[in-house]
C-alpha cells in the first residue's frame, strides 16, 4: 500500500518517479498480480492519470485494459474502472486544465490525432468491439454506463469502421436497442447519444434501428419530456429522428405507414402568449419543423412526398402550422422556418394549396395569409431570410397549381381590382416598380412563376395597364417592364425584369409580337449585347441575349420589319453569330447560376447574390441549345422548319380533333357499359326465374308420369277383372278428369253435411234456450205479482229454499223421536246400578249432540233469512231485466225463423247434389270405372240419419 500512496500523491522517501514510470509500473501490477484488489487499485490508479497523461496511458496500458475486460467480467468495480480509463485515452471530449495556452493553440489537432489513433488501435481487433457490446448489454450502472459512453466516442473517431464492426456482430444493433427502454435517464439519454452516432451516414443500420421499433420510443421519450418545451433530451432524440428519416426512403414510408406523423401534431401547439420561449425550446421547435421538411422535402420521391402531405393535411398538422405562421410573438427564427415548412407541405399538392389559399390573418378585417406574406416580402424593412422564406412560400403555392396562378393573375386584371382592399396582383407590381432593388426581384421572380408553363395567363397579363402619372395616358405592364429595363437601374433589378420577360414571352407568340411592336426594345438589346462590359455587367448581357434568343425563336412573323430572318441578319450585323452564343453561354456558366440549380429553395448568403431562381435554370437550360441552333438557320431552313410546324399544328389539330372523337366515344363506351351491366344482370334474374320454372315444370313432369303409371296400373288391374273392358272411345285424361270432379262433389258433399250438422246443433240450442225463456218469463211474472200482492207470497217462489230446512227439521224430529224413546227405556227399565250407569252417558251424550245441532240450524235459518232479504233485492232487479229479456226472446225467435229457411235451402241443394252424384256416377259405370254401390252408401247415411234421430228423440 505504500506502492500505491506513493503514486497517489501521499508523502514518501525519496526521489518521486516520473508519470511514465509510475504508469508502468501500475501496468505491470495489472498484468502481473494474482490478487483482484491490487489489480483493481491499479486499474483505479491508472483511471486517476489517464486525463494528465493520456498518451502513455493510451500506449502502456491500452493491452493490459483490454485483458481485465476479458478476464475479469465477474467484478463490475474493475470493469467500471477499466472503461473509464480507456474512454479518458479515447475521448477527445475531455477539458484539459493544466495545459498552458501556448499548448492549447495546437491542443485540437493533436487531440484529433490521439483520439482516431487510439481508436484505430482498439478496433484493430474486432473481438474488442464485440466484447464492448456484451458488457454494454450488462445491467449493472458501473459497467453500462461507460460501455456507452466509451462506444459512443469509437463511433465519433472511427464512424465508418465501427458502423460495419457493429453491423456484422449478431445482435449488434439489437443490443444497442434495449438502451431506450433502460428506466436510468443517464443511460437512456447517453443511449440516444450511442444511436445518434451509430446511424450517421449508413442506411442498412438506419433501417434496422426503425424496424426495432424506434420511432415508438422516441416519439414517447418527447413526449414524456414535455414536446417543444423539454430539454436537452427531446434535441438529441430529435437529432437521432432526422438521421433516420433523412435521404431514406424505406423509413420515411415506415414512418407514414406506422401513423407516427399524427403523433407530430401535439409538438406545434402553441398558446396565445407566445412571448419569453427559452433558448431551448426555439431548438427543439427548430429541429421538428426541420423534420417534417425531411417527410415532404422536393428531393424526395414524388409519390412519398405527396402521401406525407396528405397525411400531414389530414391530420390537422398543416393547421396548426398555419396557426403559428398567423400567430403573434412567435421568434423571427422560428417564424421563418414555419413558412419554409408550410411552404413544403403544400408545394405541389393541390389539396393543400386550396386550403392555404383559404387561411386568414388575424386581422381587422381578416385579408389572405398569401397578401400578408406578399407584405413581408415587399418590405424592406424585414429580415432577408424571412423574405427569402416568403418567396419560397410563393413559389411553392404555384407550384403546379393553374387555380392558384390564375386567381394571382385575375387581381391584376381591370375587372377585378378592387380599390378598398390590398391584393397580392397590387403587391407584387408595387414591389417590382418600387426602389428597393431586392423588392424588385423578388416580385419579378413571383409574378414569373404565376406564368410557369400557363400561356393563356401569358395573354391575359398583356391586358394589364398601369397608370404611371397623372395627366399620363396608362401603358402595359410588359411596357413599364421594358421602360425600367432601359432606364439603367441596378443588376438585380434587371437580372429580375429580364428573367420575369423570359419567362413571359416563351411559349407565347402573342406576347413576343407585343414585345417587338414597341420599336425600342430590339435597339436596346442589341445595344446591350454588342458592349464590351465588365464582369457585373456579363449576366445582363446573357439574359438580353437570351431574351433576343427567344424573340426570335418564338416569333410567327406577324410583324414585317421584324421577322426570324431580319432579326438574324441585325445579329450577324452588331453582333456577330460567335459573341451572340458566347454571350448566351455567360449565364450557365455563372456561379450563382449552377447554385440556384441544386435546389428549389432560395438560399443565399447575402441579398447581393440573388440573381437567379431555381425554375428560371430549367429554362435556361431547356432554350440555350434550342437558341443557338436557331440563330445559325439559313432562311430555307426556316421556311422549312416553318412548313414543319404548320404540318405538326395540322397534325396536332387533328390529333386533338380525333381525342375529341374519342372521349366521345369514351363516354359512349361508359355508357354502353353501364347499359350492358344492366342487361347482364337482367339476364341473370331472368336466367334464375328461368330455371326457376325449368324446375317447376320438371317437377310437374315426374308428377304426370306417376299419375300415368298409376292410371296404367289401375287399368291393367280392371283388365284382368273384366277382358272385354273397351275404352268407347273415350281417352284416359277424361277418365282422371270425372274422377277429380267427383272426389269435389264428393268433399262439396262432405261440407254441405257438415254444415247441415251445425245448422242443426245451432236449432237445438235456440229451442232449449227458448223453453229456458219460457220458464224464466213465468217465474218472473209470478215473482212480479207475488211482490205486489204481499210479502208471504213470496215464500212460496222460494220452496227450493225452505226444501232445505225442511229437511233439517225432519231430521231434528227424528233425533227428538230417538231422544224420547231412550227416555221411556230409561223409566221402564230395570233400576240396577250397572244398567243405569250404562245407559246415563249414552243419553247425556245424544242431549250434548242434539243441542249442537239445534245451534248448526239456528245458525243455518239465520243465514238463510239474510239470504232470503238478499233474494227480495234481487226480485226487484229482476223486474227491470225481464223486459230486456223479451227484446232477446223475438230476436231468437227471428234467428229461428231464417235458419229454418238455410235448412231448406241446403236441403234442397243436398238433393241437386244427390242428382249429379247418380249422374256422374252412371257416367262412370259406363265407362267401366269401378265405382262404389248406391245402396252402401244410402245405408251409411242412412245409419247417419238414424243415429241423428235418436240424439234428437233423447233431447
């Protein structure tokens, strides 16, 4: 231990040792003791020096670390300190205190070397790297954590090399994974550090890390954190988003596909008090505005960038970015990225663009959100990147947007300007004819792109007239254009006008013949281009050329002083064929040109290197070639590229005449279709009735042919009966005919019994109804006269009663007969003590029961008194129903009367009935058709009748 006081610092005799010896030393304790707590005081000592003395460090003991790594995996502490020590040797991270500032002036590069050297040294031997992932995908805190941390500086020093190291290992990225879901913030947070460095550049491992479930875990970890107002963590979690989603395709659609850009939606929200945004929060919105410009950025995919803009539509995300561009408080920063996002977005979507043309500022009254950017970018007083993102903005609503173009270009129009609100047609020629030279660009480069690739609107802004001075008469937009032009204002503002009048007359001979008809403007170009002037001066001289170019190019000759070749033979003249095409070659070749070809957003680094937009490029590059062709054409070969082109205009008349012809018959064709889908299905319900009927018909078919094996059998049956059985003539369909109608006469038969039956029940039942009438009439006349006459006659209607107490009284009389006769045995008997004690109970008990009895009656004759005052009341009620009851009695006696009548009448068809039966029935004897004889029928009904009769004699 006093080894170990010495090299920590603690007093010791003698001479102190040098860094170097005491390093070595310490390694040759790790490599050589047999003891785990010396070799972890040693690794302990070597952690303490490798910031002082990270070169020997790095070179001694690199070996010796690595071997603890390897053999000593058991204990977490000496792992810990060994990682440790080797990122101390690795990182250049690190601060170093005790340099001198003549050091720290060389400090960074000599940092840089150690770092990549040591690093290269590390990962010389693969097993290193794949050890670090095992112990990475340790839980214990003291070896995860600098296992991150030390992986994390291999990947900052030597990317490429540990990238293919980590991707070839099983599991590689797997491991590195898990470090999201660690509930150790240190470790999760250093974790997304790891993966930042991990996916840089290398599109295999970005596509694993997605499939891992990436995105997931880092859209919850912002969210945990609090979205835009979280702190560092949601930065570096954003950071690791952008390089996943970034010039990556297969993760962008992931990311669509999984629904995740709904989850972006929360990070925009933004209240009304927007003052006061932390350092921090500005980043992160920064880096998520950033990262949805990655989803719909032009350089991707048209059809992934046109899905993500529908999706960000949809889910209300392009909303609330509008939101914060109309929102007040919002930072200049942030405000300018939110219009380049907002211009991304809607940048070729026409869906998008509709609704951006709709969003209103906040204002009083609200004006287009469009007329208020136009403002910005016309004001000199604004940022000039926030005026660059306002053009781009601009474009970008244009894009592929005809409506859109149209709509700028009708606010320019006499009929629709409207003199009580600012319209972006106003805007955009007060800042083309204002002093501010940018305002000028700008504006030519806006109203540039509301003609892109239009040539009707090309001839609608030939109609636009500006009123330049009082007293003045107006001129045309395209005069005031070339009346600034010629008046020598600054390079930008011409380099503006003359890309705005290229732009114009291309693709537009109507717009060329305005051009040429004012006299001044070809003397001017020519005088342009024929100068020798310096460099500054060489763009406007390209562009004029260009301008001429296409003057030529697109001219139909309408105009006799300025036809293709009069115009040639004037170039031959001033300028020469050989100057004109080196001229035209000075704006292809220009340095701003090539840059503002790359990319379609305006980004420049001061306002004096805007000179050409992005679309103006693709111009340029589409006539340059086309131009210089034309110059060099002799005169027959225009008459006959001429003929040529009236032959393709003839070609396409017709091309155009026969696509008429065949939306026609397109629309034919549909309608036709829709017809034969009709038909077709009428066919197929007619095709199903049919079978429907096939069916049936088959069906009735089987059924005939059973009927004529049945009719066969019968016959054969009577031919063996009778041999000289003869048809007379007369088909077996007639024969089966009879028999139907006789089976029905029969049933008709069979019915009409049944209903003489119930007429006859229903006669019976009115008769005993009728003597049920009669007696209850005559008891209630004799209740109605007894009532009158006294209370006593009444008794006697009431004998049913009294029946009974008759008979109780009887039976009380016998008991008094039974009583006496025991009493006279009694006295005439002999007085012997037995047969007195004998015969005492029994008559005590006759006197116990006859005395229970007496009381039953009395209560008896009680109970039928008040059922005798209950009857007086009911006799009374009776009198009134009598009367109802006669009303019933002729109403019975009329049913009576017409069911008499129903019977004769069914009587009489019975016997019409019994007529055709014999009828039918001889026609079948004639035929030879067994039928059954008359008698045994008579017989059966006649035993019907008579059973009948005895039921009616009984009743």
């Amino acid at each position: 231990m006093n080894f170990l006081r010495g090299v920590m610092g603690g007093p010791s005799a003698g001479p102190q040792p040098s860094g170097a010896e005491t390093i070595q030393k310490l390694c040759d304790r790790v490599a050589s003791s047999t003891l785990l707590d010396d070799r972890r005081d040693a690794v302990r000592a070597l952690k303490s020096l490798s910031k002082k003395y990270r070169l020997e460090v790095g070179i001694q003991a690199m070996e010796h670390l690595i071997h603890v790594l390897q053999t000593d995996r058991s204990d977490s502490e000496i792992i810990g300190y060994a990682l440790d020590t080797l990122y101390n040797v690795i990182s250049n991270d690190l601060e170093e205190e005790e340099q001198d500032d003549s050091e720290e002036e060389n400090l960074p590069k000599q940092v840089d070397d150690l770092g990549s050297q040591f690093t290269e040294i590390f990962i010389k031997q693969q097993e290193n790297v794949t050890l670090l992932l095992a112990l990475v995908e340790e839980f214990d805190f003291h070896v995860r954590w600098p296992g991150v941390k030390l992986l994390t500086s291999l990947l900052k020093q030597q990317g490429p090399q540990v990238q293919q190291i980590i991707l070839v290992s099983p599991m590689g990225v797997s491991r590195l994974m898990d470090l999201l879901a660690d509930s150790r913030e240190v470790i999760r947070n250093d974790g997304v550090l790891l993966l930042q460095q991990l996916t840089r550049s290398n599109a295999a491992i970005q596509k694993i890390v997605a499939f891992e479930n990436a995105f997931e875990r880092l859209l919850d970890i912002i969210t945990e954190e609090g979205n835009s107002d979280g702190g560092i963590v949601v930065e570096d979690c954003l950071l690791l988003l952008q390089n996943l989603l970034k010039n990556n395709n297969s993760n962008q659609n992931f990311f669509k596909e999984g629904s995740y850009i709904q989850r972006m939606k929360p990070w925009f929200e933004v209240g009304d008090d927007n003052c006061g945004w932390s350092a921090q929060k500005v980043t992160n919105l920064h880096l998520m505005l950033q990262l949805v410009r990655v989803l719909v950025s032009p350089t991707n995919p048209p059809g992934a960038t046109s899905s993500c803009q529908k999706a960000m539509f949809h889910c209300g995300l392009l909303q609330q970015l509008c939101t914060i561009l109309m929102a007040t408080g919002v930072p200049a920063d942030i405000l300018t990225e939110t219009i380049n996002t907002v211009s991304e977005v809607i940048r070729g979507c026409q869906m998008n663009q509709d609704y951006f043309a709709s969003v209103n500022a906040p204002s009083n009254p609200p004006r287009p959100a469009i007329v208020v950017l136009l403002m910005s970018m016309v004001n000199e007083r604004q940022p000039f990147v926030l005026r660059c993102a306002v053009l781009y903005c601009f474009q970008c609503f244009l894009y592929k947007n005809q409506k859109g173009q149209g709509e700028i270009v009708s606010t320019l129009l006499p009929s629709t300007i409207d003199g009580n609100s600012v319209s972006a047609g106003q805007l955009l020629c007060g800042g083309l004819f204002s002093t501010d030279s940018l305002s000028n660009w700008c504006a030519a480069v806006a109203l540039a792109h509301a003609l892109q690739e239009n040539a009707t609107l090309k001839e609608q802004l030939l109609r636009v007239q500006l009123a330049t001075s009082i007293g003045n008469p107006p001129v045309s937009l395209l005069q005031q254009c070339t009346n600034i032009l010629s008046q020598g204002s600054k390079v930008q503002t011409r380099v503006g006008l003359l890309m705005l009048l290229c732009t114009w007359l291309s693709n537009c001979s109507i717009a060329v013949t305005h051009f040429l008809h004012n006299p001044a403007n070809i003397p001017f170009l020519t005088g342009q281009i024929a100068e020798n002037l310096g460099e500054e001066e060489q763009l406007v001289q390209g562009l004029c050329a260009l301008l001429l170019g296409i003057s030529i190019y697109y001219n139909d000759n309408s105009l006799e002083n300025y036809r293709k070749e009069k115009l040639k033979q004037l170039i031959e003249k001033r300028i020469g064929r050989e100057n004109f095409i080196e001229k035209l070659g000075f704006i292809s070749k220009h340095e701003l040109y090539s840059r503002a070809a790359q990319k379609p957003q305006p980004s420049f680094s001061s306002p004096d290197h805007m000179m050409f937009d992005h679309e103006f490029t693709k111009l340029v590059k589409e006539l340059e070639g086309v131009i210089s062709k034309a110059i060099y054409k002799s005169s027959e070969e225009d008459k006959k590229e001429e003929e040529v082109k009236k032959t393709l205009e003839q070609h396409d008349n017709i091309v155009t005449h026969y696509k008429k012809v065949i939306r026609e018959q397109d629309q034919e064709l549909e309608e036709l279709k829709q017809r034969v889908n009709t038909l077709t299905s009428q066919n197929e319900q007619l095709q199903a009735t049919v079978t429907q009927q096939v069916s049936q018909i088959q069906q009735h078919k089987d059924q005939y042919n059973l009927l004529k094996v049945q009719l066969g059998k019968d016959t054969q049956h009577h031919n063996s009966h009778s041999d000289t059985f003869q048809m007379n003539g007369i088909q077996v369909e007639e024969v089966s005919k009879l028999k139907e109608e006789l089976e029905e006469w029969k049933n008709k038969h069979e019915l009409l019994q049944g209903q003489l039956r119930e007429k006859d029940s229903a006669i019976e039942k009115l008769k005993s109804s009728q003597l049920e009438l009669g007696t209850t009439e005559q008891s209630s006349q004799t209740s109605k006269s007894g009532g009158l006459e006294h209370n006593n006659e009444l008794q006697k209607e009431l004998e049913m009663l009294r029946t009974q107490v008759q008979l109780q009284s009887a039976e009380i009389s016998k008991l008094q007969l039974e009583n006496q006769k025991l009493q006279v045995t009694n006295t005439s008997a002999d007085p012997a003590l037995g047969d007195s004690g004998s015969t005492a109970p029994n008559s005590s008990e006759l006197e116990g029961r006859l005395q229970q009895e007496i009381k039953e009656l009395k209560s008896e004759v009680k109970a039928l008194s008040e059922e005798k005052e209950s009857l007086k009341q009911h006799l009374d009620s009776s009198s009134s129903t009598v009367a109802i009851l006669q009303d019933e009695k002729s109403k019975l006696q009329q049913e009576v009367a017409e069911s008499k009548k129903e019977q004769d009448d069914l009587l009489v068809l019975l016997a019409d009935q019994d007529q055709k039966l014999s009828a039918l029935k001889i026609k079948l004897k004639d035929l030879g058709v067994p039928v059954e004889d008359e008698d045994d029928i008579e017989s059966g009904d006649q035993g019907d009748e008579d059973e009948d009769g005895d039921e009616e004699e009984q009743d």
